[in-house]
C-alpha cells in the first residue's frame, strides 16, 4: 500500500508548481489527519468554533516541516476535494503564523486545473477579503479549545518557494528516519 506523505511524488516542478495531498475538504469542520504509521486518514476532531476550512487543506507528499510534520498547503479551488485526493497547485503564498507558542508555515496556494484561480501568481492579487478569511480561519479555529494562534503575515510566492526548497530538503536528509519512525 503507498503511503500518501513517503510514496507520493510532489512532482517534477517543484517548488512553484507541486502535488498536493488534500485531507480537508474545502467547507468542512472535520479536521482529518494522516495517520503516519498507516498512511491512511484518522479524524483527529470536530473543529470547536463554529468554523469552517476555508480551502482545501494538507500538505506537500515528501517534505518534512520545521513543525514536525509535512508542510502544510491550503489549495484554493471552487470545489471541495475529497479526502485523500492528489492536487496539482501552484505556491503563490505564505502564510507565517505561531501555533501554541511553535511556528508554522502555510503554503498558499491555487488549484492549476481550476480556471478560476490557475492564473493567480502572487497572493497579493486575491481579493483582499480572500486573504483576511484565510488568517482570520487560523486566528480563531482553535480559540475554542483555549489555544492561541498568531498569524504573523502573507508573503510572497518566492518566500513560498524557499520553505518550500527548505522542507524538501529536510525530508531528504531524515526519510529513513521518517519512514522507520512511521513503521513501527
């Protein structure tokens, strides 16, 4: 069975273009989580604040995040994505945010087969109510749960591209690890 975080390419076009793992559908408060040591999907909790994802929402297969974890990737799309689906997107964006005290990257990107938003480059070319519902998402998911998240800012899709480099490469170094680790 492929294991959707080791097994998964992230393509040939990284870091501005990737595949995306999506656990989180567009719209949904079920917050969905891989399950490193199966690779399959758990549902980790009902989000506590009346809330919603407001992208579809995971990571990048084979990259390995200063949080522990695969880099995060919210991929703007029309449509909710079912769980587990495989994304071609495109970095136009990072989101930099403290999540309890620890820091914690958000790729911001577009859907490259969606016409609405393939032709997006720069975060900065959303309408600015896009980008203020993307932070306010994070500001308040978690208040409920009296854990505080600060979203520090967007920036651009290069500073994107350079986390982006920056994980891939940490993935690398440790993928033995990584992958003893998640088969015990």
């Amino acid at each position: 069975m492929l294991h959707a975080w080791h097994d998964v390419s992230p393509g040939n076009e990284v870091p501005r273009d990737f595949q995306a793992v999506i656990e989180i559908p567009l719209g949904s408060n079920v917050k969905y989580e891989l399950d490193k040591p199966t690779g399959l999907l758990k549902v980790d909790r009902i989000i506590h604040s009346a809330v919603f994802y407001p992208a579809n929402y995971r990571f990048i297969p084979q990259t390995y995040a200063a949080d522990s974890d695969p880099l995060d990737v919210l991929v703007l799309c029309q449509e909710p994505v079912q769980p587990l689906s495989l994304m071609k997107a495109r970095a136009i964006g990072l989101m930099t945010m403290i999540d309890s005290g620890a820091s914690d990257d958000k790729i911001i990107a577009v859907a490259t087969r969606d016409p609405e938003f393939n032709g997006y480059r720069e975060a900065k070319e959303l309408p600015s109510h896009r980008l203020l519902v993307l932070k306010r998402f994070f500001q308040d998911y978690k208040q409920l749960e009296s854990k505080h998240v600060q979203v520090e800012g967007i920036r651009s899709a290069h500073a994107a591209a350079k986390v982006i480099e920056k994980a891939l490469a940490r993935y690398k170094k440790e993928r033995d690890r990584l992958r003893a680790k998640d088969a015990r």
